[in-house]
C-alpha cells in the first residue's frame, strides 16, 4: 500500500461516516471536489465501485460495505497508536538502555537511581555496566554515561555532572620507598553520550532532549554536584 491509498482510504472512512462529501469535506479540511477526486482514484485502483452518489445522497455499494467493515478496525487502532504516541510526550514510558562504565556506578547513578523510579515509574530502567568503550548504536543503547574527553566524535556530550576531583593517595610506607608521584589533581566532568542526530537539532553540546536524562547543577571542586534527574522517552532514540 502506498501512501496515496493510505490518505484516500482516510477520505472514504469520512465519506463513509457522514453519507456526504460536504460534511467528510468540512472534517477533513478540504473541498468536497478534492473528496470527489481522492474516492474516484480510489476505485480506479481497486477496480470496484466504492459509493452510489447522486447531487443528493450518497450511500455505500456492497464492496463499500465489506471494505468499510475490515478498514474500521485497522484505522481505528492506527489513531490509538497515534494518540498514546503523543500522550507519551507528556507522561513517560517504555525502556531506557544506557550502558556505563563500573566507576560512574557510585558516583553518578547510585544518588538519582531511586528518586527517578519513583518520578517515573512507568519507564523501565536497563543499566548495563562494562569496562570497555562500546559502539552504543550497534549495541541497542539509548545513551552511555562517560568521561566527557572518551566521548566519540559521533556521539554527542551532555553534561551531567559539575567538575570532578581525583587524586593518587598512597601509605607513609611506600612513600618512604618510592618517591610520590609528581601529579595534579585531576578535573574531569562526566557527559552522556547519545548517538549523533542533526546538528541543525541538536543545538550544540548541551542543546538537546538528552539534557532531559540527568541535568545536574554546575559545580566547583569545593562543592559537590546535585544531580536531578528527569527522563526522555523512548521507543529511541
């Protein structure tokens, strides 16, 4: 089926509904002679006589009748789909999959993982947890949380946590074998990573319903960060 047959087939259910093209016409937006011309295409490809019309009835043949009583179902559950769709923006649902790596565990999701099953308990949370860097498009996730520098250039960042401070520690014992370590503490902050759509979009680094995931506050080294959390659907990704 074609996505002609689709929109005439939408104009004979309307048709159908109201026994005349005025009133299909004033429901679908268009002109009664745009009806006129979709059902007459229509039964030209069938090859069958949908409608008996006159300039004053209109009524349904008997292979307009059998069509309507197998169409009526399908289309039905077509505007169903649709509607729960849109409900979906307002109220989310369905699977989210992020990978991560064994680190981020503690430091980033243990702090918002109850608060945002609780928030959004109709969003079934899958978190799988690896050591290495994976292709997360090729794997099936929606999004992997990483050290913003390990992010591949495909992907993009999203920060979700303020700066981040490390620092080697070592006993008395050892220091007093070896000599310390000549490092800096390190800053780092933790991004998601979701799989590149258009730039035009995207709106930059920050710039995208990623953000949605888990938006944290800015943060200096002195303060820790404070992470809030709010989903972005899917069913994607």
């Amino acid at each position: 089926m074609n996505r002609g047959d689709l929109s005439d087939l939408n104009t004979f259910l309307a048709i159908a509904d109201h026994l005349s093209f005025r009133a299909a016409a004033a429901q679908l937006g268009v002109t009664s002679s745009a009806l006129s011309h979709s059902i007459r295409q229509l039964e030209e490809r069938l090859g069958v006589r949908l409608l008996h019309r006159t300039t004053r009835s209109v009524s349904l043949t008997d292979s307009g009748l059998r069509l309507l009583e197998r169409l009526r179902p399908g289309m039905d559950q077509i505007s169903d789909a649709l509607e729960e769709l849109k409900e979906e923006r307002h109220r989310p649902t369905g699977r989210l999959r992020i990978y991560t790596q064994h680190w981020t565990v503690g430091t980033v999701i243990a702090p918002i993982w109850e608060r945002f099953l609780i928030s959004y308990p109709e969003v079934h949370l899958e978190l799988s947890v690896g050591s290495q860097p994976i292709d997360i498009v090729a794997a099936g996730f929606d999004a992997a949380i990483a050290v913003r520098d390990r992010v591949p250039a495909e992907m993009i960042p999203v920060r979700v946590t303020g700066p981040m401070e490390a620092a080697i520690v070592a006993s008395p014992g050892y220091l007093a074998k070896h000599p310390a370590p000549r490092i800096s503490h390190l800053t780092n902050a933790c991004s998601i990573a979701l799989p590149r759509m258009a730039r035009s979009t995207a709106g930059g680094s920050s710039g995208t319903a990623a953000e949605s995931l888990f938006p944290c506050a800015e943060a200096s080294p002195s303060t820790p960060p404070k992470p809030r959390c709010a989903p972005h659907s899917t069913g994607s990704g």
